[in-house]
C-alpha cells in the first residue's frame, strides 16, 4: 500500500487524508503467514514537523503451538501511529537538514505500510 502524500506535505498543518485498507494476499514476514485478507483503516495527518499516520487492521495470523505443534489461526487487531519526516523539500526537490535531535531519519514520505510491525 503506498500513498503519495506530496500534496498533503504541502496543505496547512491539521489537514487529513483517511482511507479504508483492504489487501488480498499480504505476506508481513517470512515466520508470519496470513490467512484471507487484511482489512483496516488508515488516517494520515499533517503535523507542523511532516505527518502523523494511525489507524488499525485487522488479520488473521496462522500459528502454531510450541507445546504440541499444532497449527491454528488467531485473529489480531493491530493499531498503530508512526510519525514520518521529510527528507527532501517537496516543492525544490532539495535534501533538508537532519530533524531537531540531529538524526537523520531515513523514512521517505511516499511511505509503505507493508513494514507494520504489531
């Protein structure tokens, strides 16, 4: 899922963007595997520093039991808030400097969830 938010990036700090996830076949990690699809909703917002993103899926995780390895499926609800930070000034294309605690973040704003982690 990748949303292109160079618009967003340059709207007024408190303007938002939802929309509602749906994915067949997700693969989030070689140890997880999914079963049916991930369904969710995303809310992407502009902060004064770049964009806050939040929202939740829900998916159906197949596991298996350490004690006698059978394998069953468990339902997750997962949420989860990220904070993202430009790299690189949408309007002159240029690199900005590091963010206020002198790290550089090396998460571009064309963002994938694909990455979520619970």
């Amino acid at each position: 899922m990748l949303y292109n938010v160079a618009q967003l990036m340059k709207a007024s700090v408190g303007t938002t963007l939802e929309y509602p996830l749906h994915e067949e076949d997700v693969q989030l990690d070689e140890d997880l595997k999914v079963v049916g699809p991930l369904d969710g909703h995303v809310r992407i917002r502009r902060t004064n520093q770049g964009l806050l993103i939040d929202g939740w899926v829900d998916l159906v995780l197949e596991l298996s039991c350490d004690r006698c390895l059978t394998t069953f499926e468990q339902p997750m609800h997962v949420t989860f808030i990220e904070q993202f930070y430009p790299t690189v000034d949408v309007v002159t294309g240029l690199a900005l400097p590091c963010n206020s605690d002198g790290n550089s973040v090396p998460r571009r704003l064309r963002g994938s969830l694909s990455s979520m982690r619970t």
